[in-house]
C-alpha cells in the first residue's frame, strides 16, 4: 500500500493548526471570537484536560478524542495539532537548508529524565497545583511566545508602516494600540524559545521526547497502539534513509526496531523509504517483521485502568493553593490579593484551573489583562491578572470568559458580570490631589460605571470623592484614571472569593414643563 499521501496529509493539518493557532494569540483587529477560539483549542490536549477536572461536559471532551486517536495511530497530535511542535519542525526544517548537517540519528530514550519530568507534573496536579502544567505545556508555551515576543514585534511593525502611509495620506491601516510590554514575561517568553529553538536546531524533535509531559504520557498511550509504524525486514535493504529522515530520533537501524513510545507519526520515514520497507502493521491482526505484538487483554486492562482514573481524576477537589500576599511594592500600599479575571470566580479557582496559555491577554480590547509574576505567588507565575495601572475592565466585556480553553474563568453573562464584585476601591486621602493641593479634579468618579465612586464629600470649596462599596464591582476604571503619580489616590483590593454587588440606584432627573412657555429653540 502506499503511503507516501500520509506525510503530506500531516503537513497540511499542521499548518491548518499552527496558522490558525497563530491568528487567534496575535488577535490582529480583535478577530478573536469566542467561537473561533473555542474550536481551534478544542483539540489542545492540557487545555481540554484541565477544563474536564473542573467542569465536565461535551466541550471539554477534546484531550478524550486525542487520547483515543493515539490508541489507534499513535502521537498524531505532537505531529499535526500541537503548534509548538510544529514551530519545533520549521527550525529543525531550517537547519537542515542551512546547516552542513543533513541528517538525523537514533537518539538516546532519555527514560529516566522524561518519566520522571512526568510523574512530577502528575504528583503537582494532583496536589492541586498546576505550576509544572504551565511550564512545560506545549500550548500554554506556544501562546506565550506570540502573546509576548511576537505580537509586540507585528504591532511595532504595523504601527510604522501606518505611519508612513498617514504621511501621504493614506488611512487605511489603523495604528495598533499596545499598552503595556511585560519585561519579565517576554525575558521567560524569550528562554522558552531559545531552548526550544536549541533542541530542534540540534536534535529534532528531542525537546516533545524528553522536556514535554504530554509527549512522554501520549508515547505511553502508543505502546498499546492498535495501528504501528514497523520495518520489514524482508524488503528493507538498511539503507538507512529512513533513519536520517526521522525527526524524533527513534529508529533504530541496527536492530530494525522503531520505538514507538517516541515516534511522532510524521511519516517522514515512508517518503524517504524506497523498498517499500517502512509499513503500517496491525497488531491485533497480526505478530509478523518481528515486533512483539501487545496483548489484547493487557490493552484492554491498561484503557479501563486509565478510564477510572480519569473518572475519579475529575471528582477530586482540587486543594486550595495558599495564597500569597504580594511583597511590598514602591507605594505605600499593601495588596493582600490580586484581582483575578471576570468569571474565575476566586483566586484559588482561578489559579488551581489557570495553564497560563495567555489567549485571554491576547484577546482582552482594553489589555488590561497582563502576565503577574509573584503577585498569586510562585506556583501561580505567569498566571493573568488584572493590571488596573495599565487599563481598566469594560463594564459589560465577557471575551476572556468566551475563549478561555481551560474553564479557569467560566463562562459569564454580562448582565451578571455588572454585578460580579473583583475587588473593592480603597481611597487614599494623603494622596487625592483635593485634599493635597486643593484643586479640583473627580477623573475616578467621572469614569466610575457603577458610580461607586463620587464627589460628595465636601472639602473646603471643592468636592472630594466618597466610597460606596457595596456597588463597587472592582473594575479598576477608577484607579486607572486617577492622575496621581507615582502613588495612586484610589486602588483596588482584591477579592479573594468574588462577591455580588449590589445594584446601583438609577437616579431619573423629572422635571416639570411649562406648557405655557415658549420651547426654548
């Protein structure tokens, strides 16, 4: 049979994956909707495995389908949907154009480091933190390096060619608006890439077969594959060319074996196969070319062993993760706690579910979702936080709760999220510049949606603000106006646990008219 259509049916998924995948974390001219992320992250393994630990339902099914896809035809979602495995192609692609090296070899398994980067990030989640998770998910590394490296760069770049079009009179390309670069997300952004770029520059696809936990757990779901990439012995003439064609470093040509625990399914080997050597064996079917088929019944224990897992896996609580306070800060202000996003519903929920992918910073409109670095504490680093010094939360935005892949923040209507409470305005009178140069000013009431915020409080001649919290809903628009610096005069608290807020009052101003006057104009 032939097989040569396989490979570039892979590339082309791949790319489908990787261009899509691209669009959404960039979100060039907001294109990003609810729907388009909510499919193209369907499929993302982490993503989909976190959003089922939290809420079970259809939509969370995705990493299920990939699992069953890799007990069928192996790890066809490290070759065709991963989109950091893809980006891992095109450098390994690159290098052999332009290097002298030409060719691939039989990689060490490196078991010990692989199994054991696995069993930890495992012991983590079930421990209720998912600091390791968000490290090392491809995805989750994959959106931090466009959110933070590469969508700045596209944005500068558009920004300049508008530039030079309004000098001639063209207006067609709108300048981006980019508010805030995140030194420390881009310096870690960075390092991924690097090491990244490093491995498959170097050895392939090493990084997917000794760094990423979900290439070592899916290379155990392959062992017990139904559908195997073998060497037939009987017309392979040890060439060698599928060897030097092999990405992941897994064919052994001495021995004719193939470790599939390690095989990506990129089927490069079938194009570089010229005897008809290279071939796709069922090992339910049969036990020929001299691989050791797996037993049926040891298959069938290992996926209703993996099954109940999986079911007891989801009724689990995930332990709270302590939270801790933010460490003293160049105002003289302490935050206990951060303010986590609309729709996550408190901290601990937010961080336990959280893989850090950063498709919620990517398609906020105000920006006022950036990377936090300590500010939910170590195990939450990289974690979206509302940076109200940056922008501030549209009072009746839901996006990030819409393309969120991980349920991390839930899924909010907006006239429930004008009364979901983030966080509490605190004033800070010894900064207010009424009460401090005894001027005018009311830029936080003026901007305030709920009016929970207002100039009421008489001060001399002027009025100063007044607090009324209990309509407060802790969307920062207060904060973000305030004029003062480097201290702000009204900040916002965090709620641990987001509260309701109730319903501010709508005052309707009823006035009599005259009929008997003349109408004014």
């Amino acid at each position: 049979m032939n097989f040569l259509y396989l490979k570039r049916a892979r590339v082309l998924i791949s790319i489908l994956f990787f261009i899509s995948t691209l669009i959404i974390f960039l979100n060039i001219n907001e294109w990003l909707t609810s729907k388009s992320a909510s499919v193209i992250t369907y499929l993302q393994f982490v993503p989909s495995l976190v959003k089922f630990l939290s809420v079970v339902g259809f939509s969370t099914f995705g990493f299920v389908f990939i699992i069953a896809v890799t007990f069928v035809w192996g790890r066809v979602y490290c070759s065709s949907i991963c989109p950091l495995g893809t980006l891992q192609d095109i450098v390994s692609y690159l290098s052999r154009k332009i290097s002298r090296k030409k060719n691939h070899f039989l990689l060490k398994p490196y078991s010990i480091i692989r199994y054991s980067i696995l069993c930890l990030t495992i012991i983590f989640l079930i421990s209720g933190s998912l600091f390791l998770l968000n490290l090392l998910d491809p995805f989750s590394n994959f959106g931090r390096i466009i959110s933070n490296l590469v969508r700045p760069i596209v944005f500068y770049i558009r920004n300049f060619i508008s530039g030079i079009l309004e000098s001639v009179n063209l207006f067609f390309l709108t300048p981006a608006d980019l508010k805030n670069i995140d030194l420390i997300s881009v310096a870690i952004g960075l390092t991924v890439l690097i090491v990244v770029v490093a491995f498959s520059y170097k050895k392939g696809r090493l990084f997917c077969n000794t760094i990423c936990p979900v290439g070592t757990l899916l290379g155990i779901f392959s062992r017990f594959s139904i559908y195997k990439i073998a060497i037939d012995e009987s017309t392979c003439k040890s060439c060698n060319l599928c060897e030097r064609e092999c990405k992941a470093g897994c064919i052994d040509k001495k021995n004719k074996v193939i470790d599939f625990s390690r095989c990506i399914s990129c089927y490069n080997c079938f194009n570089a196969c010229h005897s008809d050597g290279i071939v796709y064996v069922n090992t339910v079917k049969t036990n020929t070319l001299g691989q050791q088929t797996d037993n049926d019944d040891r298959r069938r224990v290992f996926i209703k062993s993996l099954l109940v897992y999986f079911a007891s896996l989801s009724g689990l609580s995930i332990a709270q993760i302590k939270i801790i306070p933010k460490k003293e800060s160049t105002v003289p202000v302490y935050k206990k706690f951060p303010v986590s996003p609309p729709g996550s519903q408190s901290i601990s929920q937010f961080t336990s579910s959280c893989t850090a992918c950063h498709l919620c910073i990517s398609a906020c409109p105000t920006q006022v979702l950036q990377p936090s670095f300590l500010e939910f504490g170590f195990l939450g680093m990289m974690q979206p936080r509302m940076d109200y010094y940056t922008s501030f939360c549209n009072y009746d935005c839901v996006i990030c709760s819409e393309v969120c892949p991980t349920g991390a923040i839930k899924n909010i209507l907006p006239e429930a999220k004008k009364l979901s409470q983030l966080g509490k305005a605190v004033f800070v009178k010894d900064n207010c510049i009424v009460y401090t140069e005894e001027t005018t000013c009311g830029a936080c009431s003026e901007h305030c949606p709920t009016k929970a915020v207002d100039m009421l409080e008489p001060h001399k001649n002027l009025k100063a603000p007044k607090l009324n919290n209990d309509i407060c809903i802790g969307c920062g628009a207060c904060e973000y106006a305030c004029p003062t610096k480097p201290y702000k005069a009204i900040y916002v608290e965090g709620n641990p646990v987001h509260l309701v807020a109730k319903k501010p009052k709508i005052e309707k101003l009823e006035q009599k008219i005259d009929l008997k006057e003349d109408f004014p104009f």
